[in-house]
C-alpha cells in the first residue's frame, strides 16, 4: 500500500488502454515479426535436420558401396587364387609330361646305343676272330714253312 491507502496495482482507465493495445499489437507483431523469425527458424531446421538426413543418407550410400566394393575384391582375389592355384596344376602336369617325354626319349636313345654297341661289340669279335684265325695260320705257316689252312 501507499501512502494515500491507495493500492499501486489498482484497475483504473490506462488498464483498459493497455488491454485495447495489447490486442491490437499482438496481431501485427505476429504477422510483421514472430511469424517471419519463426518461418526463418524453421527453414533453418529443416535446412539442417535435412542436411544432416541427407548426409546420413550419403553415409549410409557410402557404406552400402564399400561393403560391394570390398566384396568384389575379396571374390576378385579369390577367383585370382583359384586361377593361379589351377596354371599351377597344369604347369606342373605339363612338366611331368615332358620329363616323362625326355624320359622316354633318353630311355629310347639308351637302348638303340645299347644295340648298336651290342652290334659294334659283335661284328668286333668276328672280325677279332677272322683276324685272330688268320695270323694263326701265318704263325703256322711260318713255323711249318708250308701253307696250312686258308694261308697262302
């Protein structure tokens, strides 16, 4: 209280003034100033609610094509090893052909020399024999002093 026993909050005229003015500038303030801040704040949200959307979006694209990416690589490579693994066989199987070829083919080379020293050794012993026979017959001859056998 005052100190005229009025009371400072009491309802007179300027209550009604500042009433009428309230509603009156509440609208204008809404459409000249809290709409257009509002508006503002929401674009502003949606702009980074929606970045942020798209570049979890993005993310997630991302992550999708790496993990295709990484999958490829991995059968890539498997696929390479099992090419690798089968060159192998067959380089070994090709290796194994040839030695068995020059195995052959110097078993093969072998026996025709063995043959043709068999050959050799044989004619030499019938020549080594004819040869032998015939300086028997010149030691005869000699010795005897006549023909003997086939010498003359």
């Amino acid at each position: 209280m005052a100190e005229g026993g009025t009371s400072i909050l009491s309802p007179d005229g300027s209550l009604l003034f500042v009433l009428v003015l309230f509603l009156v500038l509440v609208p204008i303030l809404n459409r000249i100033l809290f709409k257009p801040i509002t508006r503002v704040l929401d674009e502003r949200e949606q702009l980074t609610v929606g970045s942020s959307d798209d570049a979890r979006a993005i993310l997630n694209s991302i992550d999708h094509r790496l993990a295709e990416y990484e999958e490829g690589i991995r059968v890539a490579r498997s696929e390479g090893y099992e090419i690798v693994a089968q060159r192998r066989i067959a380089a070994g199987a090709e290796r194994d052909a040839r030695l068995d070829a020059a195995r052959a083919e110097a078993d093969a080379k072998i026996a025709g020399a063995r043959a043709q020293l068999a050959s050799d050794a044989s004619d030499a012993r019938i020549r080594l024999e004819s040869d032998a026979r015939e300086i028997a017959n010149r030691i005869s001859s000699t010795l005897l002093g006549r023909p003997v056998g086939g010498a003359q």
